[in-house]
C-alpha cells in the first residue's frame, strides 16, 4: 500500500506509477476495461485518466497480489475530500464499472476486499444502459483477448 504517482494511464484498468525511484504497474482487481482497439477502449482509458488527473495524479494502492506478468494487483484509491469527511476517498475500480466503462471480472473478484460493491456498482450501470452495457452483443475483454492471440 502507499501513495503513489501515476506516470501513466495505460488503458481502463492498468496504471504506471511511482514513488521516488520505485516503479510499479498497477492492475485494478476485479475488473477488465475494454482493450484499446475495442469499442469504448480509448473512452475508458480517458476516463480513468480524467479521475486520477481530479486528484493531482496521485493514488493510493491497496496491493492484492502479483499476476503472472509481475504486474501489482490492487484496489485504487483517490482523495475525494469533502467538508465533513477529509479523509474520504473514491475505489476507481468501483467508479470504472460504475460508470459503464469496465465490467466486473468475476474470475478474479472474489480476491478484491471491495469485490462486492463492484458487483454491485456494475448491475447499477447495466440497467442504466452505461458505457458498454449500450450494446448487448459487445464483446467481452477476456473473450477479445482469447480471440486475438
């Protein structure tokens, strides 16, 4: 854990950040954005990229694991300040499904300490039609991926 700077948004779930001369690459646990080249891809990387940019660039990483490509994976907090509670803050994986732009990675969310308000965040933006719940037929990131390696 720790507060990090994001370097780089790479797409609608990664981030390359550091901390002094430590770098790391940060999978948001639970769930997967389209890939860039996929309908809504570049629209879920910019609009991580304009959540992180709210909060100065700086983000806080609660670390689940390491995956297979060495890669942190790891819930991703923002300061979301308000007058009454200084301290609060936002789950960018959470605001990520909320807002239709990632779907829940049920594969792996049962390892998120935040797994359920995903889930649930998620289903919010399915019956409100976000992101890519507007097309039923979309293909999902993992199923993209299977098909084009």
């Amino acid at each position: 854990s720790g507060v990090w700077q994001v370097v780089r948004v790479s797409d609608g779930d990664t981030l390359k950040v550091r901390n002094g001369s430590q770098q790391e690459t940060i999978r948001f646990c639970g769930i997967d954005a389209p890939e860039l080249d996929q309908p809504l891809g570049k629209q879920s990387r910019d609009f991580l990229k304009r959540l992180v940019d709210r909060a100065g660039g700086r983000v806080r990483v609660q670390a689940v694991k390491r995956d297979r490509y060495d890669r942190l994976v790891g819930e991703v907090f923002v300061a979301a300040p308000t007058r009454d509670h200084p301290e609060q803050e936002r789950l960018l994986d959470y605001e990520q499904v909320a807002a239709g732009m990632a779907y829940v990675y049920r594969r792996y969310v049962k390892e998120c300490p935040n797994g359920d308000i995903l889930s649930r965040g998620e289903a919010e933006a399915k019956r409100l039609k976000r992101g890519v719940w507007r097309d039923p037929q979309a293909v999902k990131p993992w199923d993209y991926r299977r098909l084009n390696r």
